[in-house]
C-alpha cells in the first residue's frame, strides 16, 4: 500500500462533560460565556468539554492515518495553522519519513517561535497521523514500525481523583487499589485540605505497597518545593510532578537537586530541544512526554534522551478521545523498561468509545490496541460532537 500523502485534513472535536476535568468546580470558580474555566490552583484555563483536534493523512491509494493533538484550548488555532500553512508541505511527501518531515516543517517556523505552543501541538498531530499511515501502509502495528518488538500489555497508574472531598477521594482511590492498580497520582489543586493531609490521608488508607505521586501544577518556587518536598517525605511520594513554572529551568534544576525525592517532568515539553535545556542541568527522576505535544517522532527522541540521562519514562496523558493515547502506547512499547503509563481514567473511560480499537485499561494495566499502525480509528458516532 502507499504512504505518499493525497491530502491532509483536520477537525474539533468536544465531548460534553457532566463534571470538569480535575474534578468539580471550587469556589471562586466558574465556566465562562466561551466554555472555558480557571482553576484557582494552578491559575490556568481549561474547557468544560473534553476538546480534541484530529488529523486524517490519506494517501494516494486511499489508504488513512489517523492523528491527534492537544485541542483545550483555542483549537481552531492549531487547525489553522494545519490546514492553512502546513498541510501544502505534506501534501506529496512519504509517511515512511515521518522523522524528515516533522524536521522540515520545524524548520519552517525556526526564526518565528519554532519550539512549542500551538505550532509545536501542529506539527504533534500530524506526526501521529503519519506514522500511523506509514504503520498501516506496511501492515504492522506502529510498535513494530518504531523498531520495537510487539508487547500486550503496559504498567498504568490512576491520574486524578475527581471527588469534591478528602474522604470521597480515598474512598475512590481503594476502589482502584482493590481493583488492581498499584499506583495514584493526585492533583495538587484539587487538594481541598492541602497537599500534605491528601498524601498522608492516601498513605495511611492505602498501606506502603502502593505508589503514591503529586502533581504540583507548576505552583511553586525552587525554596517552597524543596520545603514542601521535605513535609511530604514521611508518607514516600514516588515522584513530585512539575514543581516550578515551566519557564523556570533553574529552579526546576535546584528542587531536583535538592529535594530528596524524584522530580518528574516534561508534560508541556515539543521536542527533544526543550528536552534538552532541561536534561543538561536538571537531574530528574522522571520524564513525562504527552504524545499529544510531541508526536511520535519526538516523543521517541525524548525518550532516548531521557535515557541517556538516566531518567525513568513516564508517559503523560492529556485530553483526547483515543487516537493519540494509542499512539504512545505503542510509543512507549518501542522504548520498553517503562515503569507505568499515565491513565486518565475520567477522560479515557469516558471517550475511548469513540473508537474503533481493543486498547483498555484495567487491573493495573493498558492492554495494547491491536492491528496495523496504532489501532485507533474514530467510529462515527464521534462526528456528532464536531465542533464548527
């Protein structure tokens, strides 16, 4: 089959949610006129919906790859960017070079804020349509096509307890536990008794054989990291996620210096350049590409870079419907030794019906989508919530 690109194509997709991501609304919070909400914790903006953008490369045999990038916010940006400045420069090329042509595309934009943000989520969404097009064109699951060998089954750990109170959160957390997962993470701000009474109340309800991780949503400085690293050492945190702003390098560097416990990072990350500027002065513990920023082709240099440095990897999961949770499973498959991967639970259980696929999560682990490229195709039920 061939995998030189006919035509390259893209939509919004936004899934109705009875209750937002991260859990219901605080006070002080509230969904605006444009479908969107701040999270007081972390000062930062999400949708009432679970928004998604996807990407369809056809080839000139008619045969389709399918993609997906990051769409919370203002995704008609990253549409037009695909559709009016990108899409012309895949047009003719071969999926089978998938790593050249997200180079080349990044070159496009080297002198005008190449490196991330919306470009960046672009170029993400096209990468995973491409390797699955060139997957699917030779007939084998994108694990293989990375080189990797075919595995069933990755280690996932819960992301995020969605309960308004401290008592319901634990009680949702041993109902994972008794169903077979051996590690949570929780979201700092959704922390309604602070952060130090959610972890000791986990600790302590759910013994010392399960792995506990915080996600600190960026909300500290260097000095209070380390300092609340140290109030949060007696109940063994795993990892502490994204201590300081993104921007912050050197603060990022000094907690991971300091804190006595692994600092985990990377899910806001576009490549393995930003990778980079972390990786050669941070010595992290952990590094969480989210496939939705990176691509394939990215989140597979990151991953070797991470390597070489000596850091576990961790995949992040973001919002989506399914198409790009399938691609870094196989993703992470082709680089092995994975400790766990992020499962969203309240956004994977909920959307992965949209597509065609036999990837899950259950007992403690994703079972692999199986056939050609990643295995996830959009059902057509998923074009009734097609945002205009």
């Amino acid at each position: 089959m061939s995998s030189v690109v006919a035509a390259l194509e893209c939509c919004i997709v936004s899934l109705p949610r009875d209750v937002p991501y991260l859990g219901p609304l605080q006070d002080g919070e509230r969904v605006n006129e444009q479908g969107y909400l701040v999270r007081r914790g972390n000062r930062t903006v999400y949708p009432a919906s679970d928004m998604s953008v996807l990407v369809k490369a056809t080839s000139t045999d008619g045969t389709v790859g399918w993609g997906e990038t990051y769409g919370i916010a203002a995704p008609e940006a990253v549409v037009a960017l695909i559709e009016r400045l990108l899409a012309p420069f895949v047009v003719g090329r071969d999926a089978q070079e998938a790593a050249r042509i997200w180079q080349d595309l990044y070159d496009l934009q080297r002198v005008r804020g190449m490196s991330g943000g919306y470009y960046g989520d672009a170029l993400a969404g096209i990468d995973v349509a491409l390797c699955d097009l060139a997957a699917r064109a030779r007939g084998v699951p994108l694990v293989q096509w990375l080189g990797g060998s075919v595995v069933r089954e990755l280690p996932a750990y819960v992301s995020g307890l969605p309960r308004a109170t401290l008592p319901e959160r634990v009680a949702l957390a041993r109902t994972f536990v008794a169903s077979g997962f051996r590690a949570i993470k929780f979201a700092a701000p959704a922390a309604t008794d602070g952060i130090v009474a959610e972890l000791r109340a986990l600790r302590e309800a759910l013994g010392d054989g399960i792995d506990l991780m915080v996600d600190l949503h960026w909300q500290f400085d260097a000095q209070a990291a380390c300092a609340l690293a140290q109030q949060l050492a007696p109940w063994r945190p795993r990892f502490l996620e994204a201590p300081c702003a993104p921007e912050d390098i050197a603060g990022l560097a000094e907690v991971a210096a300091r804190a006595g416990v692994a600092i985990a990072a990377g899910e806001e990350w576009h490549n393995v350049y930003e990778a980079g500027w972390r990786l050669d002065v941070a010595p992290l513990g952990v590094v969480q590409p989210e496939i939705a920023h990176t691509g394939v082709t990215q989140f597979a240099a990151i991953a070797q870079r991470a390597r070489r440095a000596g850091a576990a990897l961790m995949p992040h999961a973001t919002i989506g419907v399914g198409i790009f949770m399938a691609a870094s499973l196989h993703a992470a498959a082709a680089h092995g030794d994975v400790p766990y991967h992020e499962y969203q639970h309240s956004v994977f259980d909920r959307n992965v019906r949209y597509v065609d696929t036999t990837m899950r999560c259950a007992a403690g682990y994703y079972h692999l989508p199986e056939g050609p490229g990643h295995g996830a195709t959009p059902r057509p039920e998923l074009w009734h919530f097609l945002r205009r």
